[in-house]
C-alpha cells in the first residue's frame, strides 16, 4: 500500500474553519495535511463551529482548535502568535462573508482578525451556493483578494449542498492539499519543460502475454510530482501502470511497448529541457508476436527474442554535444552498482546516472540510491521516492545552470 509523502515536513498550517456544509470536508483536509507531515492549527469561527465539533479537530490534530478573539486564558496577542508561526492560512470552507469581510479588511472576530494579521500566503477554498459566488460583490471581494496575492483552489460544478448542480462546490480535500503543497513548495523550475519516463514497458508474445518487469511507475510518478510542485512543466510518458501523478498538471502520454515509448519520447525530445529515464524499459522483446493464443503444447517452449532500442543511449547520440536537453538516466543491478552504473553513464552519454538496487527501487515508496556523475558519486541514504525525487531536482537544477 502507497503512503502519503512528507511533502509538508516541518511546515505550519493555519487553517481557518468557515461556516459551511462543506466544513465536515476540512476535517479530512486536516488529515490530509498531517499525513504530509504538516503541523495544523484550527482557527474555527462561530459560524464553522455549528457545522463541525471542535473537539474533532482537536482529536485529529492533537491541538486544541482556537476560537475566540478574547480568549482570556491566553496571554498574548491571539491572532498575532497564530500567525507569526503559520507557513500559510488556508481557509476551508472559505464563505462568501469571510472573503467580503478580508477583501474589506474587517477584524471583528478571531479569523478575521488572524487574516489582516497574516504574514504567510492565503489560500481560499471557496463554497457556496452558485447565485452567491456569481453575485457581483463576490466577484469583486475575488478579485481584490487575487489582487494582493491571495490564492485560490475552486470551488468546482458539482451537486452543492441543497442537490442543485452549478458552480460553487468546494474542491475535494485532496486537490486542496496538493494546492497547499504547491504554495509551500519554491517554483524554482518554473518554465522548465521536463520529460520523465516510468513505469515497465510490455513485449507482446500473443494477444493474451507479454514479457515485462517490476516496475510500478512510483520513482517517475514520484519525479513528475515534484516537479510539477516546483513549477515546472511536466510530461509523464509512463508503460503500462496502476497509479497516476497527483498534479493534474502533468501531462500523460501512455504508451505499451519499448518501441512505442521510444516514438513517444522521439517525438517529444526536442521541445524539452530535461529528460529522465526512469522507466524499466525491456531491453529484448520476442521475434515475432503470435496472432493467436499460443497453445500448451511440449514439456519446453523457446522463444527467441530481438533486441530493443536503447531509448536513453539514443538520446545521448542524438544530443552529442549539445548538453541540452539535461539527460538523466537510471540503472537498476543487482551487484556492483556503481561500477555498472558509470558505465551506463559512459555509454549512454548521460549527465548522470540514478544508481539502484533491484531490491531497493522496484515497487516501495522507499529507495536507496546513488547519483553517479563524471563529477563522482553522491549516495543518498534510503529516504521515500517523494524525498529522493526532491534531491534529482535539486540537481537537475544545477545541471541547468552550467550546460
Ligand atoms: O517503478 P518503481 O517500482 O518505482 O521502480 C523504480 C525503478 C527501479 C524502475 C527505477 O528506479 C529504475 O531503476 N529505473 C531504470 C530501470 C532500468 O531499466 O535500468 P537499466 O539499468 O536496465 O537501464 C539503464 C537506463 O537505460 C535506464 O534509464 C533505462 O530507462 C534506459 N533504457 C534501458 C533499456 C532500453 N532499451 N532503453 C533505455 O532507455
């Protein structure tokens, strides 16, 4: 089973319960968040407080959710230390009275005040009724608050509260944590167009078999993520796998068979400024694919198989001196890692290698690797793929500067 990667790790979230039917969604926010490794505050008005329990946030946060402007028990300034310590507000459900009262500028109360004390991004995640988010005055308070900075997630067309179907349906507790991942993570790539492969490719022997390998996609999925977080422009061309990226933003190209990712990524080449091979691509597949279900016949079964072209070293001839796009490959051993992976390095002409072990990279949400470069050899201790992947970046970035 995936778990959710720490892609919040030592970050601090405000999050400011509006009143709303679409409150019982921030709950699940929450978790959302703690499962990326966030710490959450609750700030919950009066208003959020007739539609959730704070004793729930309470429960799944492990902190007591703050309420009240005047609380008495509190030394300081509230709204003030809230969010001093706040990496970012978001406000779920963000109500048509919340936006109006902050695009004015209002501090009647505990979240308002917090929002004209904040010093952290603010990211709104609207929901109300169509007529109210289509109203003039709320286009404007959008407006304004777009106007400073404020960010947006939602809302969507979906069946809103009273089962009408319009705009104004709050989004998915997911797609709102993505957008807090986005706005916490540096757009350093922005504008950088990045091609990762993943995931195995599958040789046909009849229309019922293939040979293929291990592979689940997650190294390239997690690499396409991350990179989307930091604002690059991603295409994923991935064989065939059960998981997808979490950022919509990431372009999918499927492909089945080496020679198709081959034509896929031929293709694509030249309009990218970095490419990853992260897919197991099979380097041999069977001489002929049988039309019909081959049948169970002697005690033994021979088929011959014909080389595969090689995609990355393809790439790398291709390129030649150009040193752009970036190439990034991979190698997956079984003994003698780093020595295969410099030839690899070598061979297919690359910037650098990703060097695993079979047993560390196929299918976990972990791995061990080593970044094998003519600069030497970086080992990277084992961490999730999420953690791995910001590391490639990091040095993708680099490799962008210099070539
Ligand atoms: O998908 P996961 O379950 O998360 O597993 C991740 C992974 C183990 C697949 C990944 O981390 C990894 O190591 N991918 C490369 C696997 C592989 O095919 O290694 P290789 O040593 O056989 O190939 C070297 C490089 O050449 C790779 O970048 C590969 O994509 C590329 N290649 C290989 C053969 C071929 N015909 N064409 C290629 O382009």
């Amino acid at each position: 089973m995936s778990t959710t990667a720490r892609t919040l790790e030592g970050k601090h979230v405000l999050l400011i319960v509006g009143g709303g039917i679409a409150a019982f969604k921030s709950v699940t926010l929450a978790r959302e968040l703690l499962a990326r490794g966030a710490t959450v505050d609750t700030l919950m008005t009066d208003a959020g407080q007739r539609f959730v329990g704070a004793v729930t946030f309470a429960g799944i946060t492990g902190r007591a959710p703050l309420t009240d402007l005047w609380d008495a028990s509190f030394s300081g300034e509230l709204h003030v230390e809230l969010t001093d310590r706040a990496d970012l507000i978001v406000v779920c459900p963000a109500t048509a009275d919340l936006m109006a009262k902050a695009a004015a500028g209002l501090a009647n109360d505990l979240a308002t005040a917090a929002l004209l004390c904040a010093k952290s991004p603010v990211l709104w995640a609207p929901a109300m009724h169509t007529r109210m988010w289509d109203h003039p005055s709320t286009r404007s308070n959008i407006a304004a608050l777009r106007a400073r900075g404020d960010l947006m997630e939602g809302p969507v067309v979906g069946a809103l509260a009273n089962g009408a179907v319009g705009a104004g349906r709050m989004s998915e507790p997911t797609a709102i944590a993505l957008a807090v991942e986005r706005a916490l993570s540096p757009r350093d790539l922005l504008g950088v167009r990045l091609l990762v492969s993943a995931g195995p490719t599958h040789e046909a022997l009849d229309p019922v078999r293939f040979i293929g390998n291990r592979s689940s996609g997650k190294m390239g999925i997690a690499i396409a993520d991350a990179a989307a977080r930091r604002g690059a422009e991603v295409t994923l061309v991935h064989g065939p796998i059960a998981i997808r990226p979490a950022h919509s933003s990431v372009k999918l190209q499927p492909v089945r068979s080496a020679r198709e990712m081959q034509d896929a990524i031929t293709a694509l080449r030249d309009v990218h400024d970095v490419i990853v091979m992260a897919a197991a691509v099979a380097d041999y597949r069977p001489a002929e694919v049988a039309t019909q279900k081959i049948k169970k016949s002697g005690e033994t079964l021979s088929i011959e198989l014909v080389k595969n072209p090689d995609i990355l070293a393809g790439l790398g001839s291709w390129r030649g001196e150009a040193k752009r796009p970036v190439l990034v490959g991979f190698a997956v051993e079984t003994t003698d890692l780093v020595g295969y992976a410099r030839k690899k390095l070598e061979r297919k002409r690359c910037d650098c290698i990703v060097a695993n072990l079979a047993s560390d990279g196929f299918e976990g949400d972990d791995n061990v690797v080593t970044i094998v470069s003519a600069d030497g050899e970086d080992a990277l201790g084992r961490a999730p793929k999420s953690t791995v992947a910001g590391a490639l970046l990091d040095r993708i970035k680099a490799l962008l500067k210099t070539v």
